[in-house]
C-alpha cells in the first residue's frame, strides 16, 4: 500500500467517529473526526471538532495522543432519562465510536416505541465514557419526585417508568422484573445478577 492508500483508508474508517485527544499535560478532551485535510505536506492533517474547543487541525504525527476508546455497552443517565449504548458487531467498517456502528437505545421501546433511540453526540458519548449510576433508594426517589422516567443503576442494569403500574426493571435491554415503590424488586431467576448489579 502507498502512503495515499493508507490515508484514504484511515479516512474511509475514522471519519465522523469520536475520539479522545489528550494534549501535553492535559485531561482528554472529546472530538469527532471531521475528515483528512491534504495538502502540498507528507503529510495529510487531521480536522477535528469539539463542540467545547471548536475545529482544531492536527498534523498526523501529532504529539498529541489520539484516543480512540470505545466504552463498554452500558446504561448511562441522559437527563431525566435513560439509555443503552451498544455496539453492533455487524457494522465494524467504521472504527471508533461512531453513529453507523454504535447505538443509545431507551430501554422502554419494549412497550413504547415513542421513547426510541436517544441522540447520538458528544453528551451522550462523554456519559458512555464515564458512566453514573444511581442506587434503587436514589433511583425511586427520583422516578417518584422529580418526574424522571428511567434511572442507570448500573453498567447493566435500569429502571424505567411504566404506563401500566410498577417500575420495570432492564437487565441489558431485556426487562426482566418489576419494583415496586417500597423497593421490593419482583424478578424471578435473576436473583444473583440484581446482587450484584445493584445498590
């Protein structure tokens, strides 16, 4: 493969996905892969985006170091909400996290198909990257009391409101039982999984 081949196919799988950029002695900051600027140079450049720094152009032998991680699959929080980020094994031609190989799905498209897929940007991808989660106690308070309609209990596990009576508790994106408000979880053959996913 020449030099041209190898951009062009770097290009092909990097671009649009978002990757981590840490520069010299300081925390990663989170950018999306805009596209391989060519010029007259060896080298082609990197054009990156960041909804907090803007567009900032990278040589491709940067000293920075470019991160492109991909969170496990996990529940995050989003807002007063919550969903699942996932992987899809069959769409890897595109590297890294990316909107065509990678999903945030609301948990409750089970019994309704309004809730839908949750937005793909960089809030969302910062959330898969470093995930919060509540406790049952935390979590019921807030479906309760301050109208949230799911809560990430854990990389695995969530709570969702319900149209028809009790919370419905999701292990991945199965809903496996139901809680009730005084904490009581109802989920037969789950047991070990809800000791040790939840707090």
């Amino acid at each position: 493969m020449n030099p041209n081949q190898i951009f062009e196919d770097f290009d092909r799988k990097y671009q649009g996905s978002y990757v981590q950029v840490a520069f010299k002695d300081k925390q990663p900051e989170l950018f999306q892969l805009r596209r391989i600027v060519s010029d007259s140079t060896k080298f082609p450049k990197l054009e990156l985006l960041s909804d907090k720094l803007g567009t900032v152009i990278l040589n491709y032998n940067t000293s920075a170091r470019i991160m492109f991680k991909v969170p496990q699959a996990t529940y995050i929080q989003c807002g007063k909400d919550v969903a699942f980020f996932h992987r899809l094994p069959e769409r890897q031609w595109k590297r890294g996290v990316h909107q065509n190989n990678s999903r945030f799905i609301n948990p409750r498209t089970h019994f309704e198909l309004s809730a839908g897929r949750t937005s793909f940007d960089f809030t969302t991808i910062r959330e898969a990257l470093n995930p919060k989660f509540s406790s049952l106690t935390d979590a019921l308070s807030l479906i309760n009391n301050k109208d949230y309609t799911g809560v990430a209990l854990s990389r695995n596990m969530a709570i969702t409101t319900s149209r028809r009576g009790p919370k419905v508790l999701f292990y991945r994106m199965s809903p496996i039982g139901t809680v009730k408000d005084d904490g009581s979880i109802y989920a037969p053959n789950f047991e070990m999984e809800i000791a040790n996913e939840i707090k």
